[in-house]
C-alpha cells in the first residue's frame, strides 16, 4: 500500500481527522479532511487517475465533436478580430467552439512532443490548421492521446507533470476558461454516449447509479457512478476486470459459456493490455505491425512480455 496522499488534495467525504472541529459532527462545514492515499506507483488517487486516463481516452472523439458543431459545412472558422468593427460585438457561439478545439490539440501535441522528444524538443507546438476538417482532426487528436496514455502512469508519478497534465486534461474552470481543458470543453459540449443504467449499486456510494458507457474504438466498456459528489469510475479492464463482471450482461456470460477454457497462455488483446499495461490499441498495434504473433485471435502471454520489452527499450 502506498502511504503518500493525492496530489491533488482530494479528500475522504464525510471523514475527519481528530484535530478537525467537525470531528465526529454530521452538521459541520468541512466536508472531510482526510486525505485519499494516491494510486499505487502515482501521486494522484486512483479517481483522478481514471479520469485523466477518460478525458484523454475521449479527446479525439470531442475535438472531432467540436469541430462538426463549430462548423458542419466544413467552412473555414468564422474570421475573429479581423477589423475593428465588432469588437465590441458578443463572440460568436464558434469563437468559443473554434478556443475550445484549438486548445485542446495544443495541450494534446505538447504532450506528445514531450513524451516523445523530452523537454528540449524543438517543435513549435501549434492549434489546429485553420479550415482542417474534423476527421482530420480527429486522427491528429488520437494520435497525440495514444502517445500520452501509453506514458500515462510515468506522468502520474512525477509531481510537477501530473498536476500540469490534470489541468490541461481534467480540471474543469469555472465560467469560460483562458484555456480550455478537455474536461471544460467536454462538460459544454458532451459527447452523446447512449449510456445505460446499470442493475447494481456503485461500489462507493450503493445507489443505483452507475452509467454504462459501451466500449468505443480501442476504449473499453466504462462504467461511471453520477450520484452526486461520488466520482467512482472504472472500465472494464481495471482491477483485473472485476468490474466487467460485477456489471456484466447475461448475455455475455452465456456467449462465454460457449467458449469454455481457452489455453491461459493465449490472451485477449484486453488481457494482454493488461499485462503489458499498455492499451488494448497498441497491442492491436504490435500485432498489425508483426511484432506480435496472433493464434485463433489471441496472443500468447511471453509474446507480449518480449516484445513489451523490446518496445521500452527502444522507447527510451
Ligand atoms: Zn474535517
Ligand atoms: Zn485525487
Ligand atoms: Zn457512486
């Protein structure tokens, strides 16, 4: 167990230390003062953790949102500041949608420039290329997101880029922000996710409010409470795929009876994510590259350690 706190200063609802006044009240201001122990290998609580890892598994997938509503017939974006007549004119509702985008590619390529080349890199990271369409845009996010996901957990570790990463990602600033993070932007503008309601109770808070939002792309299922001021979430893969299962589908279990004992070498691309503690995409990766072999649809475990191994060290 670690015994370091978040980061970030996230607290335990309801809970206090002795020295607190509201110590052993309910009727008390302070909401809880004991402090929530960081994720294991991280500086930040696990919550947090996840929902840098969601804000960023969504980037792509909002900045591509953003720019279908900002600009549906693919025009070039509205001409802002370009002579002073309106001025003093309200920005347009695309202004915003235009700041929005465009601030979350440059926190998404600087990022991945840093990731990727360290501090001294000599790229100028820009926003989006005026008039870039938003499949174009889309691919450019992702690209980035991979980048920064696959070194998430060495970020999280190091307390000046976490706190850095969780402002440009999931800090949400009140009224309109200087610069957009993924989560302000995403709080505005939400992705429309079809999520269902699952048939039991949230692990943290037991009400019956956990949302299921289907896997999506390379993203597995996720699940996310939204009773208020709890915060739990988790996908499918986390905690050994607990979750998968407390909130599986009957339908998923008969379909897995069908399939009984497959060699436990051989792994899912989940499974080998998991191992690997990469992503399911980059696996997906490794295996269309040839790096990985695949065998009736698996890969086998010491595979995915070889060439996990291979790819750190040539990843510097
Ligand atoms: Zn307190
Ligand atoms: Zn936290
Ligand atoms: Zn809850």
């Amino acid at each position: 167990m670690s015994d370091r706190f978040c980061l970030r200063g996230c607290t335990r609802r309801g809970e206090h230390w002795a020295v607190c006044p509201d110590y052993g009240r309910e009727d008390g201001t302070c909401r809880g003062c004991v402090q929530v122990e960081a994720r294991d290998g991280a500086l930040v609580c696990e919550r947090c953790y996840r929902s840098l890892r969601r804000h960023l598994e969504d980037a792509a997938d909002l900045v591509g949102h953003l720019r279908s509503l900002a600009d549906p017939t693919k025009a070039a974006p509205i001409a802002r500041g370009a002579g002073g007549s309106r001025v003093e004119a309200p920005a347009p509702v695309a202004a915003d949608l235009i700041d929005a985008s465009d601030d979350i590619v440059r926190t998404l390529r600087a990022w991945a420039l840093y990731v990727q080349f360290g501090e001294g890199h000599p790229w100028r990271v820009e926003g989006l290329e005026a008039g870039i369409d938003g499949a174009d845009a889309y691919t450019d996010a992702a690209g980035c997101a991979e980048v920064i996901l696959d070194a998430l957990d060495g970020i999280a570790n190091d307390s000046h880029q976490s706190l850095a990463l969780c402002e440009g990602v999931m800090v949400v600033h009140p009224g309109d922000p200087d610069v957009w993070s993924i989560a302000d932007a995403a709080a505005r503008w939400p992705l429309d996710e079809e999520p269902r309601w699952a048939p039991v109770p949230c692990p943290a808070c037991d009400l019956l409010t956990v949302r299921v939002e289907p896997h999506r792309g390379r993203r597995p299922t996720r699940y996310r409470c939204a009773s208020d001021g709890c915060g739990w979430e988790a996908n499918a893969l986390d905690d050994g795929g607990l979750w998968s299962a407390v909130f599986a589908d009957p339908v998923q279990i008969l379909a897995d009876d069908d399939h009984p004992r497959h060699d436990p070498d051989l792994l899912t691309l989940s499974a080998a994510a998991r191992v690997a503690g990469r992503t399911v995409g980059t696996i997906r990766t490794w295996v269309s590259s040839g790096d990985l072999a695949r065998h009736l649809g698996r890969v086998r475990r010491d595979d995915v350690i070889a060439v996990k191994a291979r790819k750190e060290g040539v990843r510097v």
